[in-house]
C-alpha cells in the first residue's frame, strides 16, 4: 500500500519537531520518494546517524508501505 507524501512528513515531524521537510515523489506511484531534511538534532552526528534518525522517525514504514527513499539531510546553515 502506497504511502502520501503528507504522511511521511509528519512521521518525520513527530520525531524531530524542528525539521525542514521537503519530499517529492520520483515516480508518482507513492512508494519511491526522495526526502530532504533539515534539522538542528543533525548536529555533530555522521550522516549515517542523521538517517537512521530519520529511518527510526518512519517506525518499520521503509521496504514495506514505503519502498524507496532517497534521503538527503543536514543541520542547518550556520
């Protein structure tokens, strides 16, 4: 079952209140997205830690309701 974009945003939000959450849907199907997400919790922590932030935020979404996300994330610009 596809996910909306919407959904996926404020799953995003409810973890990690201050986030700037910008998805667009690759394919128009609802199953491949590309999110970008922008958050102070992002610093000092590696890339890797900032996604699977935002992959706990999706509480087991990602490779079932969600197939594909492209994620890009970072910490504010200073």
């Amino acid at each position: 079952m596809p996910m909306d974009a919407g959904d996926i945003e404020q799953m995003i939000k409810e973890t990690i209140p201050d986030a700037k959450v910008t998805i667009q849907d690759l394919r128009g199907d609802g199953d491949h997205y590309a999110a970008h997400v922008v958050s102070s919790a992002f610093k000092g922590l590696s890339r890797v830690q900032q996604h699977q932030m935002v992959y706990k935020a999706l509480r087991g979404k990602m490779g079932d309701d969600l197939h594909a996300l492209a994620l890009q994330t970072a910490p504010p610009a200073e």
